[in-house]
C-alpha cells in the first residue's frame, strides 16, 4: 500500500510539473490530497498540459486549488479561464476572485468580478502620490515613524492591486514633502505635538493642495449650505441667517446599547466632515423609546466620542422637543395630513397587502373628521388608551411604490417612564415623525445616513413640507459591516445574558468599548475607516483584515519590551552567582523619540519554553542541546549544557547553559530570543497575573448564517489565559509615563470641551447631561507595547497598579496588592525570531 501511495504521488507530480510548476512548488502541491485532486481535475477538465503555461500562472492554479474548495465547477471554471487569459496575474487577485464567486454564483457579472478582483487595474505616478496625500491630509499620520503603518493602511484600500515598489515610493516621496527628509522626520520649524492616540489631525486649508475624503467622492459631491431646496424661499433664507453658512451635521445614535465598529464610520463622517469644513457637529440621542434606554448608554455614547478625538458642539435630545413635536403633530392632523388610528397590528399589515405586498386599502379610521382625530389624540396624551390600543399615522400616499409612504405612525402610547421628563408624556413619537423635524429645530446642512434609510427619504421630505417647516437635505453612504462577527444589539446582550461573553466589552466583541478595553488605539480605528473611503456602497470588511491594520498602526507607534508568555528558567553555570550586567536597549529601533529602557542580566534568566526543544534538526535554529542562540540585545550568546525534566510527565523543567564570551566565543548565532533575567532588587522580572489571549468568537465569517443560530457557531476556544507570563522591569516607567501623558492630553482637552460647551449654551448644562471627564477617558488600556517577538498587549480595566496613582516623582515599581492582567490587543504578522 505505501508503494502504490508513492506511485501516486510521484504520479502527481509529474502531471503538475507538466504545467510549468517546478519540481519544488510541484512536490508542495501535491502533499494535500484535497487540493491536489482539485488540481489535477483542472488540469484534466481544462487540458491545461497542452497550453505550454507560464511558471507564474501554473503557480495562480495551484494557488486556486487550496483555496477554491468552497466553489462549484462553474464558478472555478470562470477563475480558471481569468487565470488563462491574464486577467489574473497574483495570488492576490486569485484570493479575492475565489472570495468574490463564494458569495456571487453564476451567472457572473464580469464587470463587477473584474472591479473587486483589480483586473485591468491601473494608476499614474501622479494618481498614486494624489491617493497617497489624501490619506494622509486626514489621518493619524504624524511622521516618519508612521511610514511602515502608512504602507500598510494603503495596502489595505483599491491601492493594494498597484505595484508594490511603486507605491512605496509613493509614499516615501509624499512624507518627504510632508515630513522634510526622513532624517529630520519632521517639518521645518515646526514641532510635533500631536499625541500618539489623536483620533486625526485637523485638516486646515493649507495641509494640502490635493483632495481630502471629504471633498472628493460622496462626501465631495453632497450640496453647499443653503443648496438643498424649500417649498417657500422664505424657509432658505431663515436656514442660512440661523447658520450662517456653517455646516451643521449630527451624529443621532439611540441610547438602547453600546456603539459598535460600524459607528465609528458614521462618527467619522459626521463629525469629520463638519470639522473639515470648519462647521459644527451635534451629538443628538434619539430617546424616543423609554422602554429600552438606560443611563449608561448616554454616559458612554459620549464617552467614546470623545475617545475618538471628538468634540460635539451641542449636546441635545430629541426629547428636548417633545412639546415642539407635540404641537407640530396636533398641526399636521389640523392640515388633514394625520389621524388617529385603532387598528390592531395585524390589521395595518393586511391593509398593505399582507406578505404577498397585494392590493393597499385605507383603513376605516383613514376618513374620520379631523375635529375627531384631534379629541382621539388629547386622549392618547392624557393616558386614556394603553399600547397598541391608538396610534397617530401619518396621511401620506398608498398608491406609492415606497413603503415608507404608507400612513407611517408619527406617536404610540407607551406606558414607561422617560429618563428626562419622567412621567409627563403617555406618547412618544416615532423615529419617523422625529428624525426629520428634529433635524428642521437644528439646521442642520447635511443629514448623514446610511443607505437602509434610501426608501424613508420621501417620507422626510413629505412631513417637512407638510408642515412647511425648513426641509433639510438626506444624504445617504454605505455602511461598514465586519464579518466574522456579531453586532446586533440584540444578540450580543444575548451572549452577555448567557455568559458567552465577558460583558459589552469583552475584547472578542467588536462594540468600540470592546475594541478599547482590548488596548486598540482609537487613531488606529479612524486611521482604518479613513482608509476605506466613503461611498454609497456597504463596506464588507473581514476582521482579520481590520486588525492587520491595527497591527500595522502599532508596529511604528508601540514600544517594545523584552517578554516570555512561558517561562522556562536557565542558569548560565559560567556566571559568577553576584553577576549583575545592566543593558540598556532602545524601546523602539527604528523610533528614537520612545527612548530606552534598563534591564539587568543576571546568572539566572527566563527564556520562553516555546524556544526549546530536545530534537534538533537542520530547520530549526532556537535552542536544543548542545545547541548556541543569541540572548536578544545581550552581548552574548548561549550554549545548552544539559537540562532537568519533570519525572511524571517528562516536560522539561529546567536549562543549564554556558555563555559563550571571550576568544573560545562561537560565531554569530543563526537565531536571537527573548530573555528575562532573575534580579529581586530591581524587581525583575515583571510577573504578569494574566495574559489573555483572544481569538476569533465565531467559527465563520456569517455567523448569523449559521444553521442552526448565531450561538452554534461560537468558537469554544477564543480565550486563552496564561498565568505567569514574564516582561521586563521596563514596564513599570513605561507604565507610567503612558498613564501620565494620557491624562494631562485628556485633561486639556476635556477642560477645553467644556468651557466651549459653557460658552455655546450660554449657560450650565442641565443635571441630565451625560458627562465624560478626563478620568473617564484615560484607562489601563492606553499603557500598550510589544511584547518582542510574541504579540501586541495593553493592560486591561481589571489590572490593579499602585504606581499609575503615586505621586509622579515616585520611581514606578510594583506594590503589595498589584495584579497584573493583559490583553492581546493583536498577533504580530509573522514570528521572525521562532523559526521551526
């Protein structure tokens, strides 16, 4: 039987070498039996040996058999054919065609294919370096340490099909006329202030002579001030005198939950296109549902605003209208434009045609006199109906092919108490009979949505011009979905309920408490939605991708520190017991500007288990017996002598080692690892009480596709705690200046926000208003580093550290009650230094 089995294979490798795979990629192709027989049957189905193929595209073919398991023949058929007529010409294009036909079943729209897998993709130098400079005239960007994340970002975005050499170039050209030459890193005169954790720099008129995000595209094409047209020019003329020609945006989030990623795209273009254009941002909550909102809602929605870098310039609430929007609704059923209807639920569903969306009828109370409607309706306000037993609708168009203009409900009756206005009101208005007129009280230029609101434009232009009031100008963009995971309210308070999770900000979640309490920069966040643009198509981004950006937005900005996830302890036997060696090393190579930290080598030292092993091979250039690795950053190498195991299991508990110094010194070792040396007076090492280490929460990339529900698709292996992990003394003023720098920037800008806040209102703002003081937005999380050669960690919430609240003169170290907790903020992209 293993003799037929070699037949086969070499078999196999002889029909993949007749391709043009050489014997090499061959011989790899044909290790997996899966991919090799799908590779064979391309090769057999589309008699490929007869095509004399180009090295290059037998390679895009193998790489579609390991990835294309998914697809039917038709739709593989389809990638083959672009691979055999150039279309495809990288492993790139290949990975995003399979991806494109797993989700897009034949027939094929070939224009669409060819768009999303970079076909025929081209671009100037010139185009490149005016991308390039949009990106960073509003981002996170702040000099030379930021070129390696930059790249990276722009790898992420339409830019990943141009020429990589090219657009490092690109990118190297525009920091040098940003910048100044990379050996200064900065301009000219001027100094850099701006914070590592700034959400985005303040675009001015002169940051760039190129086109920003917000002036090109979507947000490039939306009407000037005063542009969007009234039913009087009299309604124009108020609008432009009360704003004076300033665009006035809003950001309306419903207080029933914690804001998730897809918010922060439609923070950043609220609130960013109306600081681009020098205007004003409103922070409205939607608190038109008593039932379902609660205080901590408000308290965080503002909180992680501000987070985000940003300010609003008047905090309000759509309750502050609830008399306005009282009266405005007695007004509309005045104009027979509403009434009051006593249909059941299900009775306003059959007369709009039921399920099969048949023929619409008006209900009965459709033609009630208004006199009538007007008495109803004092009644529901006076509590004299319970829910469901009286609505007021809107009298709007049922021959209408739009939904949302079917006689919407404007007011409900709902039995529970507002946060605001207490027991007043037995009504509340709906979404939309509010959005709109609430936009009408605050001017507001630009109404920012996104698309799933396209069908209820009609409704919000027709009840302001019912009303005659000032009509403003609904603007819709694509929303930014992330798959692998799980954002509906609803289901993530399910998986809280059930202990499936942590809470709302369990690190697995993508809510943006999640993403913080995780240790993820909130510029890392912006400077990843800034990427992707802003259009009017939904953004479906995988997760992995989000956090290669992260991981990219790190790489440049977090210092680095000497860390073993698992220890194993080393006596280096040629050491003197006293021996005590201070290194000084920098926290960052290639950034200076982090500074340096001090650590002790010792006789004894920790290095991680991971780098040992007791089978040495060719391939493998960690430690083994008798085996010589450098010590990272120490100044010599180390030989293994001998070791110890544990009797009942046979782990290796223990290494002796000889260090290799003087001239018997062997030559430059082939692998350098991480090391934490024994030094109780210094405090070293730093023992971590937990690490945690997430992984993705769902097995698949829809969980909510899932058969048999969302929960069956949980990963029951996405949190791993590892105690007794090791980090050099470093952390402890590594720590603490990081919690220092934090609060002074959150202080300043905190104090600032409220006296422009005093100023605007004029007065103290009510007892209601959610506050977020600089203490609230500074957490453990802001302490971040790299742990070398292991991964991306911040200290979490729970993590108690005595030094972040002494006095800042006091030398940081740990206290008696310290316990230490880590999260995994992201992996790093590849393991250099641990080579198998």
């Amino acid at each position: 039987m293993p003799a037929a089995a070699d037949t086969d294979t070499t078999d196999l490798i002889t029909l993949f070498k007749s391709i043009g795979l050489t014997q090499s990629k061959a011989a790899e192709a044909a290790k997996s039996a899966k991919s090799a027989a799908t590779l064979k049957d391309i090769i057999e189905r589309h008699s490929i040996a007869d095509k004399q193929l180009e090295e290059k595209q037998a390679v895009l073919l193998a790489s579609l058999a390991v990835q294309s398991t998914k697809l039917g023949e038709g739709e593989r058929g389809y990638i083959v054919g672009a691979i055999l007529d150039n279309r495809l010409k990288s492993t790139d294009q290949v990975s995003a065609a399979t991806k494109y036909l797993e989700s897009h079943p034949l027939p094929i729209d070939s224009a669409d294919f060819d768009k999303q897998c970079g076909v025929g993709f081209s671009i100037t130098a010139e185009e490149l370096a005016a991308q390039v400079t949009n990106y960073l005239a509003f981002s996170a960007v702040t000099g030379w340490a930021n070129l390696g994340a930059t790249i990276g970002v722009l790898k992420n975005t339409d830019l990943r099909w141009a020429n990589p050499l090219e657009l490092k170039n690109a990118v190297e050209r525009v920091f040098t006329e940003k910048f100044g030459a990379k050996e200064t890193g900065k301009p000219k005169g001027k100094k850099d202030t701006a914070p590592k954790d700034s959400a985005v720099a303040e675009p001015t008129a002169s940051t760039s002579s190129t086109k920003t995000v917000f002036e090109e595209g979507f947000l490039g094409h939306l009407h000037k001030v005063g542009g969007n047209p009234q039913i009087h020019p009299h309604l124009r003329e108020q609008h432009l005198a009360a704003t004076g020609g300033i665009v006035h945006t809003r950001f309306p989030p419903e207080p029933n939950g914690y804001l998730h990623i897809g918010h922060s795209k439609a923070i950043f273009v609220n609130f960013g296109y109306a600081q681009h254009h020098g205007g004003r941002c409103y922070l409205r909550f939607d608190d038109t549902n008593p039932a379902a909102e609660e205080g901590r809602y408000f308290e965080s929605i503002l909180e992680t605003i501000r987070w985000l870098g940003f300010e609003p310039w008047k905090i309000t609430y759509s309750s502050d209208h609830f008399d306005e929007l009282h009266d405005l609704a007695v007004e509309l059923i005045r104009r027979d434009k509403g009434y009051v209807c006593h249909c059941t639920a299900e009775e306003i569903k059959a007369n709009r045609g039921g399920e099969e969306r048949g023929p619409r009828r008006a209900c009965a109370h459709r033609t009630r006199p208004i006199s009538e409607s007007l008495v109803e309706f004092e009644k529901m306000k006076n509590g004299a109906y319970k829910p469901g037993e009286a609505i007021l609708r809107m009298k709007q168009d049922l021959d209408s092919g739009n939904t949302m203009m079917w006689d919407l409900v404007a007011y409900r009756v709902v039995d529970a108490p507002h946060h605001r206005t207490h027991d007043k009101w037995k009504i509340y208005p709906t979404y939309d009979f509010t959005h709109c007129l609430c936009d009408s009280f605050e001017n507001i230029t630009h109404s920012l949505c996104t698309t799933e609101f396209i069908s209820s434009r009609e409704s919000y232009e027709w009840l302001c011009d019912a009303l005659e009031v000032y009509k403003p100008r609904q603007s819709e963009y694509g929303r930014l979905n992330l798959t692998g995971t799980i954002m509906s309210k609803r289901k993530i308070l399910q998986l809280v309920k059930e202990k499936y999770v942590l809470d709302w900000d369990d690190p697995r979640l993508y809510t943006l408490i999640a993403l913080r309490r995780r240790g993820v920069p909130p510029g890392a966040i912006l400077s990843f939605v800034s990427s992707l643009g802003v259009s009017t198509a939904t953004t479906n981004i995988q997760a992995v991708r989000f956090e290669q950006s992260v991981r990219q937005y790190l790489e440049s900005s977090a210092p680095r520190l000497l860390m073993v996830l698992r220890p194993l302890k080393v006596t280096l036997k040629n050491l003197p017991e006293d021996y005590l060696l201070w290194l000084e090393k920098p926290l960052h190579p290639k950034v200076p500007e982090l500074g340096t930290s001090k650590v002790p080598l010792t006789r004894t030292i920790y290095i991680d288990a991971d780098d040992f092993r007791l089978e040495d091979s060719k391939d493998y250039f960690r430690l083994a017996p008798g085996k010589t690795v450098g010590l990272f950053q120490a100044p010599y190498p180390i030989t293994c002598t001998s070791y110890k195991t544990d009797p009942a299991t046979g782990a290796v508990t223990e290494l002796t080692c000889r260090v290799e110094d003087g001239e018997g010194a062997a030559k430059k070792p082939k692998a350098f690892i991480q090391w934490v040396a024994e030094h109780a007076p210094s405090g070293s090492p730093v023992r971590v009480n937990e690490t945690r280490v997430f992984y993705q929460l769902f097995k698949s990339d829809n969980p909510a596709a899932a058969e048999d529900g969302f929960l069956s698709d949980i990963n029951p292996n996405s949190l791993e705690v590892v105690k007794g992990a090791m980090v050099e003394v470093g952390f402890w003023p590594l720590a603490k200046r990081a919690y220092i720098a934090a609060r002074k920037e959150s202080k300043a800008r905190t104090e600032k926000a409220l006296k422009d806040s005093a100023e605007t209102a004029g007065s103290p703002a009510d007892d209601d208003t959610p506050k977020a003081t600089s203490e609230q937005l500074v957490g453990k999380e802001c302490i971040r580093f790299q742990g070398l050669r292991v991964a991306y960690f911040a200290a979490d919430r729970e993590s108690r550290l005595a030094c972040l609240d002494e006095a800042d003169s006091i030398e940081p170290a740990r206290k008696e009650g310290d316990y230490i907790v880590l999260n995994r903020i992201v992996s790093l992209k590849e393991d250099s230094g641990k080579a198998a």
